[in-house]
C-alpha cells in the first residue's frame, strides 16, 4: 500500500465506559493499521473511558502480549463530548450511553462487544479476535475515504 497524499485527517475514537479493555485493544490494533497503511498523518485516534478504570483490565494486557503488543504502560483516560464529536468515526463497545449532538456529523458505530473484565483467557482472545477484524474493516472505509 501506498503513502497517501491527501491532506485530509480522518479523527476516530474508541470509546467504553472504565476504558480499560476493548476499547484500548481496539486503539492498539487501530495504531497498528494507521502504521501498516501509512497513514499516520492522515488518521488521528482517540481513545478514553466515560468513567476510566485505574488501569488496563489485566487480561487484557495478557492477550494483547500474546498479540505482541504491550499494553502494560496504558493507562485509561477520560473523553469528553466535544472530543467524540470532534470525530469523523466513534467506535462505542457496548457499554456506553453515547449522548453526541445530533448535528454533529460523526459516524457512530456501536460494535456491541462482550466485556473482557474478568472473563477466562480463551473469551478474552476471542474479544480481541473480534476486535482486531472490525478494526480492520473499519480501516479499510477509513482508506477509501481517503482516496
């Protein structure tokens, strides 16, 4: 895949409430792919928690070790409103009571994923599976908008 040329920058934000499972997986494979596709000046990605966790749910580190990357320096964060609909996508796990205006012109997409806290390693792998191929999806819109 080529660079791109475009001067667009596409903003996308994977958002959940403690902001310490899915949606920082979703942001770590997020970041892989704007690498891969070479987009990094064309995609910036957001990633926080309507109520963050103190830390990255453990097996999630866990799995997302197994996937080589390293998500035990993360620590969860709050997002604002005005960042989410400073958005062009909004990726919400399923836990998440979204309130955007209605004329902001964000894509919100709510992937309705099971939640990894406390769940065994295998469901955990699985979660991430899941994730890493809407993310990959989600890229390739994210490509062709830019073309």
């Amino acid at each position: 895949m080529g660079q791109q040329t475009s001067t667009q920058t596409i903003r996308v934000a994977f958002m959940c409430v403690q902001n310490a499972g899915r949606s920082q997986i979703s942001t770590a494979f997020a970041e892989r792919e704007r690498e891969r596709r070479e987009l990094k000046d064309n995609v910036e990605i957001l990633t926080g928690g309507t109520c963050p966790a103190d830390h990255v749910h453990e097996t999630v580190v866990e799995v997302m070790d197994e996937a080589e990357f390293d998500l035990s320096g993360r620590m969860p964060r709050a997002i604002t409103t005005d960042e989410l609909e400073s958005c062009d996508y909004v990726a919400t796990m399923g836990c998440s009571t979204l309130e955007l205006d209605t004329s902001a012109d964000v894509d919100v997409r709510d992937w309705a994923l099971a939640d990894p806290d406390g769940q065994k390693l295998d469901h955990v792998r699985e979660i991430r599976d899941e994730i890493e191929q809407r993310v990959i999806a989600l890229f390739d819109e994210i490509e062709a908008d830019l073309e």
